[in-house]
C-alpha cells in the first residue's frame, strides 16, 4: 500500500470514530462454538419512535383565548365574528350579521392538523380552517389554502 491508501484508511476510521454511536440491543452471551452463520440477528434493534421537538403553534404558542374579526359578506356590511378556543380542543363561535337580525352560535371540537399549526373546526355548522399565529388566526378557504387578494387582512382574527 502506499502512503496516500494509508491515510485514507486512517481518515476514514478517525471519522467513523467521531460519529455517534446508535444505540443497540446486545445478543444474549453467544457459545464460542457456535457457528457465526447460524446466528439471526433482529432485523431492527432501534427504536422507530419519533418525538415531535420541533415547534409550532401547538406546542409553542399562548393560542387558547377569544378571538374577533368582521369577515366579509356578500349581502351585508359584514359578519362580526367571535371565536373562543379552549386548551381542551374545544370551541365556541358566534356570527352576528352586520344590518341584519341574524346571528348563529354553534360550538364544539377542534383538531390539529399534522403540522402543529393549523386547526379545523368540527361543529355542527362550523367547519372552518385557521393557521394559528402569535396572538392571530388566519381563516384559511375550505381547501386549507391561505385567503389572498386584496381583503385577506379581513380573514385574520385578533386575541382579545
């Protein structure tokens, strides 16, 4: 061998030996005798379970609390909208038509969505979808889609 396969092969064992180690469930003691390729090995000897660290609105943000917003209405000035998220995953919501005597309440759960940062409502007519933000939702459209154009401030809700 010359000079430069040897530090190669040097390199390549000082780096597998700087990198961690996973950790592995040993084999019971195995007889000398017994034939190295008669041994089966378990096919995964780590563990698949994942822990979410990563953040997100779930996890990081103050989100429960009372939110409010008048979101557009194509018959009326607009819907003055009041929505209570409780840290038990349920909700509240009122919609009380501007100029108009009408105003439903409904109430129920909510789940979120794999991200951490989007909830879905699950009420008997209440079906809306909302990217949490800090101190804010975002109403999303049915497809889960940010609202665009020029009144998407309209679709955002404040904490009080």
């Amino acid at each position: 061998m010359n000079k430069l396969q040897i530090s190669g092969i040097a390199a390549m064992a000082f780096l597998a030996s700087c990198s961690p180690k996973e950790k592995t469930s040993e084999l019971s003691s195995v007889s000398p005798k017994t034939d190295p390729m008669s041994i089966q090995t378990p096919m995964d000897t780590t563990s698949k379970e994942t822990v979410a660290t990563a953040h997100n609105s779930q996890n990081s943000l103050d989100w429960n609390g009372t939110y409010e917003a008048v979101v557009p209405c194509a018959d009326c000035p607009g819907i003055k909208t009041t929505l209570l998220l409780n840290k038990d995953k349920t909700f509240s919501i009122t919609e009380e038509y501007i100029d108009r005597n009408s105003k439903n309440n409904d109430k129920g759960t909510f789940d979120w969505d794999a991200t951490g940062s989007v909830i879905t409502l699950n009420g008997k007519s209440a079906k809306y979808k909302y990217k949490v933000g800090e101190n804010k939702l975002s109403q999303l459209d049915m497809d889960g889609k940010e609202i665009d154009g020029p009144n998407k401030n309209l679709y955002v809700f404040n904490k009080k």
